[in-house]
C-alpha cells in the first residue's frame, strides 16, 4: 500500500485520516500539523465560558502518525518529498499521495494600531482561530468588527458571559447579504435586546490601546479588539509548488489538484469556482476523498449544507445561496412576523426548495434543510410547516417524536442516541463521542442537553416505584 | 302625515337610498324631492369605462321605469343646490327655489382633484367621472396619437385602458415609486407594471407633470415632466385622486373632517339630527371612503333608520378593490393594511407574473386579508376565508 501524506491538521484532515483507515488503507498514513486538531465551531462556546479550552481538541487519531507542531515549508513535486520543520528542525517526508488541508487563515483588514511593527497583532487585538486566541479576548469592554457568522457569534458568546460587547459592520445589519434586509434586521434587533450594541453601516479606522476609532468619528472604549473579518484559503505551499490556485487550490470532482498525486480538501480547496468553508463541507470532502484513495469511489458530488448561526439568542438558518432567490423561474414563499420575530423566504422551483433564509422558525429548518440536502419535495402546506400549530405551551420533551432527525449536520435521528444511552453514553460529550450528534453546527446542542435530562429522571426509580 | 325627504345628489349612492326607502315605506310616509346636478338619473359610475367601447346610457341606468314613474318621486335633473337654511330647514336650487325637507341627505359624492400645474385649462383636459367627461374625451380622441394620464391608480390606470381602447397611445405619470400605491406593495405592483405594459400602457413612475403646454388653437399638445422629459400629447386626463364635495357643509354650519368630507357618525348623521350624509362626500367617523360597498352600507343605514327600523353602526368598511383592465389582474380583499407588527404577512411571489400577499392575526393565525395580483386566486375565493385559519392548501389557491 502507498503512503498517504496529509499536510494541516484540522477536521478535514481529521477525518480523512480516521476514514482511510475505516475503508481499509492499510498503508503509512501520516499527518504533519502546525498545531493540535481543533473543532472550531465550539470555540465561541469556550469565548462564552460554557466549554473548557480542551474541549475543543479532536480525540487522537488510531493508526495514525500524526506529527503536531511540524510546519510543513515546501512541496518538491519530482521527488514526491516535503520539507517541514519542527521546532529548530528540518525533517523531510516523502509521499505516494499527498493531501493538503492547510484551511483557511483570518484576513485582517488594514487598520491603524491594529499590527504591531513586526507584522504581528496588536496586544489587545486578535482574531479568533485557535482555543488559544479565546484567552486573547480580555478585559470588560469588547469590540468584535465583522458582520459576518463569526463576528455574531463571538458578540453573542461575549455578551453571554456578561462583557460590554459592541459589534461593528460594514453593513447596515450583519449577514446582511445572506439574510436580506428584513431578517437581517430582526437579528439586528435580536442581538440588541441580548446587550450587544450594533453599530452598522461603520468600521474601525485606527486604534490605539483600550480605544478603537470607527469611520464616522466614532471612538470607543475596546480592552480587547476582535477581528472577525473573514478568512481565505490558506494557498502558500500550493502556489509556492506551482499548482493551479484561484481563490483556492483548484480541485476536480476528484479532489485532485494539477498535480494528479496531490489533493486537497477543506477550507483551503476550491472546487467548482467555489471555496465555501465550512467543516460540513470539510467533512463530506474528506469521506469522499477516503473513498476515492481507497478505490471506493471515483467522484465527489458535493451535496448542499445547512448554514445555522451559532447564537443562544436567535434561530437563524439558511440554505443554498442568496442569489437563488432572484433567478428567473423562481417562486417564492416570504413570512414576516414582527410581532412573534419569526421570518421565512423560501426560493422554490416546482416542489423543490432552491434556497431559504429561517429566522425564529426551527421546526421547519430540519424538514427544509433534509429536503434540499435530498431534492425532495417540500410538504404542501409550508404555511403550516413555517407557521406551526397555533401557539400555545408544549410540554417539555412533547415536539420530538420517535424518529425525529437531532442532529442535522451529521443525520443523527433520535433511535440512535436511545441507543448510545442504553449502551452506556449518559453525557452530552458521551452521547457525542457515540453519535457525532452536537459536533457539526452545535444547533442541536440544547436539544440533545434536555433529551440526557430527562432520560436521566425517567431511568432514576421514581419513589412510588421504589416502595 | 307624509315628510319628505331632500336628496342632494342623485349618484350611485344617493340613488340606493331613495331606492330602499321607497321599498320600507310600505306605508307611504316618505315622499321624495332629489336634486342631481347631472342631466342624467343616476347611473353605474364603476362601469363608466364600458361607455367608451359601446355601451349606451341606458344600459348604464341605475334608475328603473319604476322609480323615475313613481310619484313620490320628484328627481329633478340638471338642477343642483347650491345652500341650505337650516333654521328654515330649506335647500336652495339653482334655480332659485326653496325646497323645505324634514330630513336632508347629502350624497354629493366627489370631484375629481385636478393639480395646480401651469397650463392645466388648455383644451383636451379632462377629467374622469361623468358622461359628460366621456363624451368630450370621445369627441377629443384620434386614433394613434399620445395621451397622458396623470395619476397611477385605480382609476388612473382604467382611464388608460379607456383610451388604448379607443386607439390613443397612453402614457401614465405617477409620482409614487409604483401604480396603485394606496392598494399594493412593490412586489404586486411589479406584476401589474409588465402587465399594464403588455396591454400598451406606458407607466412612468417617481416623476409628476410639471406643465402642459398648448397648440396655438388652445388644445394640449405636451406635458412636461418634473424629471425632464417633454411627452407629445393629443389629450389629457387627470385622475389625480378624488375630493369629497362638502360645500354645504358651510351654508349648513355643520362640521367637516380633516382631509374634507361632512363629518357624520357611524349612523352616518351630522350633528344636526335632521340631516345626514352618505357616499363619497361622508366623513364617517374624520374618514371617507372612495368605494361603492361603504356608501352602499351607508344608504341602507340611514334607510332603515329612516323607514323606523333597528340599525347597526357603518362599522369598519370593506375596503376590497379590484382593478378592472382586461387581463391584468389585481386585487385586495380584507384588510390589507392591519396595524404595524400586529399581523404575519406572507408572500407568494414567482417571478413578476404573480404575486399574493396575505396577513395572518399574529396570535389566532386567522386570515385578515391580502392583495393579488396576476395569475392568482380570485377575491371571490380568497374573501370568504377571511377570519379562518387558513386551509392546508391555501398556496393552492393563492397560486393555482
Ligand atoms: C471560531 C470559528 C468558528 C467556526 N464555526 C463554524 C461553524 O459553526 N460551522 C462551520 O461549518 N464552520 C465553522 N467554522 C469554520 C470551520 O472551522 C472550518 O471550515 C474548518 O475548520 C475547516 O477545516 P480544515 O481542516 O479545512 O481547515 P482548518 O481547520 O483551518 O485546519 C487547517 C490546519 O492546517 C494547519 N496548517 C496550515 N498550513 C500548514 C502547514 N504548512 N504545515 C502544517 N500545518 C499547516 C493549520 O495550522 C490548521 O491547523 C468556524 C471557524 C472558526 C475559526
Ligand atoms: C371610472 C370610475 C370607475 C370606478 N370603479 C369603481 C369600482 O370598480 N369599485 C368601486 O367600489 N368604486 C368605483 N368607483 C367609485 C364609485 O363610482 C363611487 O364610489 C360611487 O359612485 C360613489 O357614489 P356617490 O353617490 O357617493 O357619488 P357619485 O356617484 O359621484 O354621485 C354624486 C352625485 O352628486 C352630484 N352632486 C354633487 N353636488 C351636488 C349638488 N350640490 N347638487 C346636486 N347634485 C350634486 C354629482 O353630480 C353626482 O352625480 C369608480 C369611479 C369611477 C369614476
């Protein structure tokens, strides 16, 4: 068996490594990682003080050599080697197969103060990639600038856990592109009414220590400035190699790169002409790509992913894309409902949905979100899918059915978590660690936190019981 | 004892109300003067368009053998009041007669509301309410040239049509950033701008008319717009909104509303016991209304009560509108302006051929309205759900 190489060690590569083993690789698999593997999605949870920072580290992978703390440095493509460095070392490392899942890198954006001389961030400035950059954000008064997922994100982690929290964008409202203008607002509204002051339609110019300086001379009072302004593929070694890179590192529905004996996938891939991110993404590339190095496929047809913002204070979801909604042939379906904060625009073609914004409306985001990952058709009565019965209090546990889906991202129903339970997984951790239900977007976390709940009192013998 | 009754007005809804006393008098208590300032019996103003295209007065008629050869019936044309004595309980007619009453309506309806633009009494100028404005525009219209209509409503938009169908090209200015913006959103008045377009009507919004000039003989021959352009034009309708006509309100000393009208109570009664208001002219409750159902709803009210009968308030009006151009179709049923934040609006839209907009009370989920337009359910299927939760499939019937 050939040796598989895989550069950066973040969940792309995780996974691919654990699923080459699962489909029978037997060869040497190596993964050569700047830093430990890290589950980002959960590190605004650490921000908001509900996870420990060593939650977020990926479990240690079997069978694998995983070489963390090595900086991979260059690609030789005619001698199939790398060369990386670790610690005041140069190692080399040869291939068959090369794999780069290097991510994506934060953009940070030109602002006076921000960098130091070296080129380095600030003290008091950072951007938020790595459990370590959680214990960067200090002081009483934040400042997050960005209006996009991660930036709501870290402003509604921050103001959880009780900080002067203000959240600057470029737009009048964040997600403005992707919600539109009347759900943007709503979020806009909801994340005042939490404690976050939004500032939009502003950026930060300059700043000097403990205070930024927006564009309308605007100057605030900011310990600690986050930049969450974006990231873009991390392409170094690709471009340093020579392969065909645009806004990524170009792949086939192989996933291969120019090279034929080099891959990518993740963060750092594009395919298609698109590099969306995304560990949803990640990981349906990584088990294709496990199944194609295995001689278990021969392509990778992407299949469409449920965007769910991570934030305790509103429900926001979208799937497909926001230009969907304006091409020609499309019907559309628009709930607005300013008093309950609920709002719905769906894009449809026939029976099938194309793409759609869900503000306030949960119920509907697992129907919706399994019939656009599938291509089925919608239910008819979507007034009653987005509407739901009329309100009144349901009793806790009572809206789950039997076979209800949990975890959308990795289709986890409700018969699979009764039976990690019965076999012993008695924790949230646990019962993700059996079922992978919590790990992709987390929007599932509360739920599967009330289902350990109340399994728990039904499995204690109540004391009638007992007598 | 026999009263009588004074009508000022003998239009659509003054016309309903002699017409339904006269039918709950059974014991002839009640006779009749009516004083129409048109030479014409009352006739169906809504269908006015259809004059244009062939239909005569007579099918037009409200006002059957019957009625016009009642004898307590004293309609007398072409002779309108011009004051009123209320201590004298008298109406002066044009021609200088004193008409004692024991009870007055006053159904005067409305007048067409012509902006103050310069140029605006050249020839060829019209408004849109009468035969006798249609006769003039018949006589006025050449087939194949332009004309403009100022305003972009309801009745802007049917005047169009009039005149496409007598062969004239019409442009319509509308200062609103879309047709109809009393009635719709921009999303609906999408659907209605590409299909008033394919009917040949050229639609110019956020621009207003500036000034009309004139041929030498007197005739309109260009408007101006506030945006610049110069449009060639052969003949011009104002259908810029309409005016309540509360003149009498002054002789009378009785109370008008803030945007004009005969302030009257939800019985449609002035402050003067003996006089009454109904139709377009009434400001029932500060508001009136450009619609025939209220007015309808109005002339029962004070028959009935008129004739001794119990009665029940104007209450809220159905303020259901449906725009009449053929093969356009846009319509609002309900209630389409519930208050702010209090109701789910929802919207089916595909492409700019249709359009539905409906609102759902925010807490019951029951339907309180909505507006179509194009290929859409009708208003006679959807205004019967009003006040229900909506059907399982209500899309269906939204967008068939
Ligand atoms: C705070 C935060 C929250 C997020 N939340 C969500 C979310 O809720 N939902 C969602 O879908 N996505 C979320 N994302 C995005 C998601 O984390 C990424 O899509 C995912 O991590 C991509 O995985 P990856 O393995 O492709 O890249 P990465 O996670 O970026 O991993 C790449 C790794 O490669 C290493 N590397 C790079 N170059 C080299 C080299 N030359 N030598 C050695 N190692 C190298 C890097 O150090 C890094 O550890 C979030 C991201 C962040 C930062
Ligand atoms: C072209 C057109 C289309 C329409 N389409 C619709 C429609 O589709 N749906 C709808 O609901 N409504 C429609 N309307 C509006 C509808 O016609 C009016 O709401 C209705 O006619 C109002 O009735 P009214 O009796 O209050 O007023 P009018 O019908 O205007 O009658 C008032 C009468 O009083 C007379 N008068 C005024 N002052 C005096 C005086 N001092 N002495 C004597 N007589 C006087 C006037 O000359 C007039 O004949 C339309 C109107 C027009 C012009």
């Amino acid at each position: 068996m050939s040796g598989i190489l895989v550069v950066g060690d973040g969940p792309a590569a995780h996974r691919l490594a654990e699923r080459l083993r699962g489909h029978g690789h037997t060869g040497p698999l190596t993964v050569l990682g700047a830093e430990p593997a890290h589950h980002r999605p959960l590190l605004t949870d650490v921000v908001a003080g509900r996870l420990p920072a060593e939650a977020v580290r990926l479990p240690p992978l079997p069978d694998t050599r995983v070489s963390t703390g090595t900086v991979v440095t260059g690609i030789d493509r005619a001698r199939h080697e790398v060369r990386a460095r670790q610690g005041g070392t140069e190692t080399v490392h040869s291939y068959d197969t090369l794999v780069l899942a290097t991510g994506a890198r934060p953009v940070v954006p030109d602002i006076v103060g921000a960098t130091g001389g070296d080129g380095h961030l600030a003290a008091g400035v950072t951007t938020l990639r790595t459990a370590s950059d959680c214990a960067r954000i200090t002081g009483e008064t934040v400042v997050v600038l960005g209006g996009g997922p991660l930036g709501v994100e870290t402003a509604s982690a921050l103001a959880a856990r009780g900080t002067d929290t203000t959240l600057i964008c470029a737009h009048p409202h964040p997600l403005h592109e992707r919600l539109g203008e009347t759900c943007a607002a709503l979020l806009t509204e909801t994340l005042e009414q939490a404690g976050v002051t939004m500032l939009g339609g502003r950026t930060v110019v300059r700043r000097t220590p403990d205070r930024v300086l927006l564009d309308d001379g605007t100057n605030l009072r900011a310990d600690t400035l986050v930049l969450c302004t974006g990231a873009a593929p991390d392409v170094r070694l690709a471009r340093a190699a020579g392969l065909r890179v645009r806004t990524g590192i170009v792949v086939d529905d192989r996933l291969r790169t120019s090279d034929p004996h080099i891959h990518a996938l993740g963060d750092c891939a594009e395919l298609n002409g698109r590099a969306p991110g995304g560990v949803d993404t990640a990981w349906a590339q990584a088990d294709a790509l496990a199944a194609i190095l295995t001689g278990h496929a021969t392509v990778h047809r992407p299949t469409p992913t449920v965007f769910r913002l991570r934030t305790r204070f509103a429900d926001v979801s979208c799937v497909g894309d926001p230009a969907d909604f304006d091409r020609p042939g499309a019907r559309t379906v628009t709930l607005t409902d300013q008093a309950n904060r609920r709002h719905a625009r769906l894009a449809l073609r026939d029976e099938h949905l194309v793409a759609a914004v869900l503000f306030g409306v949960p119920e509907a985001i697992a129907a919706l979100g399994i019939a656009h990952r599938y291509g089925r058709p919608v239910p008819s009565d979507l007034l009653g899918l987005l509407l739901g019965p009329p309100a009144r209090p349901a009793p806790v546990g009572s809206e789950t059915d039997e076979d209800a889906l949990v975890c959308l991202c990795n289709n986890v129903r409700r018969p699979a978590l009764v039976k990690a339970w019965q076999s012993g997984a008695r924790t949230v951790t646990a019962l993700a660690g059996a079922t992978r239900a919590t790990t992709g977007c987390g929007g599932c976390g509360p739920l599967v936190a009330r289902l350990c709940d109340d399994w728990e009192h039904e499995a204690r013998p109540a004391p009638e019981r007992a007598r | 004892m026999t009263r009588t009754l004074v009508v000022v007005g003998h239009g659509m809804v003054g016309h309903r109300l002699v017409d339904r006393l006269r039918s709950l008098d059974t014991s002839g208590d009640w006779r009749f003067v009516v004083l129409a300032e048109e030479a014409h019996p009352a006739y169906n103003r809504m269908a006015l368009s259809s004059y244009l295209t062939g239909r005569t007065r007579n099918d037009l008629a409200l006002a059957d053998r019957a009625f016009l050869d009642d004898p307590r019936v004293d309609l007398r044309l072409a002779c309108p009041a011009v004051s009123a004595d209320r201590g004298a309980r008298t109406v002066l007619t044009a021609h200088g007669e004193h008409v004692p009453y024991d009870a007055l309506v006053l159904a005067t309806g409305s007048r067409p509301f012509v902006p103050p633009v310069p140029g605006r009494d050249a020839g060829h100028c019209f408004v849109y309410r009468t035969f006798d404005d249609l006769d003039g525009i018949r006589r006025a219209a050449r087939r194949g040239l332009p004309a403009v209509v100022v305003g972009g409503g309801l009745l802007g938009l049917e005047a169009a049509h009039g005149l496409s169908r007598l062969g004239m090209r019409p442009h319509v200015v509308e200062s609103a950033p879309h047709p109809m913006p009393t009635q719709l959103d921009a999303g609906a008045a999408r659907v209605l701008h590409r299909g008033a377009t394919e009917l040949g009507l050229d639609l110019r919004c956020r621009t207003a008319v500036a000034s009309i000039e004139a041929h030498p003989e007197g005739t309109v021959g260009a408007v101006r717009l506030t945006d610049g352009t110069v449009l060639d034009c052969a003949l011009l309708v104002f259908a810029a909104g309409v005016r309540p006509r509360d003149e009498l309100a002054a002789a009378l000393g009785l109370e008008r509303g803030d945007r004009g009208g005969i302030v009257v109570d939800e019985y449609c009664r002035t402050t003067d016991e003996r006089i009454w208001a109904v139709g377009e002219c009434a400001a029932v409750q500060g508001r009136c209304h450009g619609l025939v159902a209220p007015g309808y709803r109005m002339a029962d009210t004070v028959a009935r009560r008129l004739a001794g009968h119990p009665v029940e308030a104007v209450g809220v009006p159905d303020t259901s509108t449906e725009l009449k151009l053929l093969g356009v179709h846009v319509a609002t049923f309900g209630t389409t302006d519930p208050a702010a934040g209090r109701a789910v609006e929802i919207v089916f839209a595909e492409d700019t051929t249709r359009y539905a907009k409906v609102f759902l009370q925010h807490d019951t989920g029951s339907l309180l309205g909505g507006v179509l337009a194009g290929d859409t359910g009708s208003r006679a299927e959807l205004g019967p759900l009003v006040g229900r939760r909506p059907p399982a499939h209500f899309e269906r019937l939204l967008l068939p």
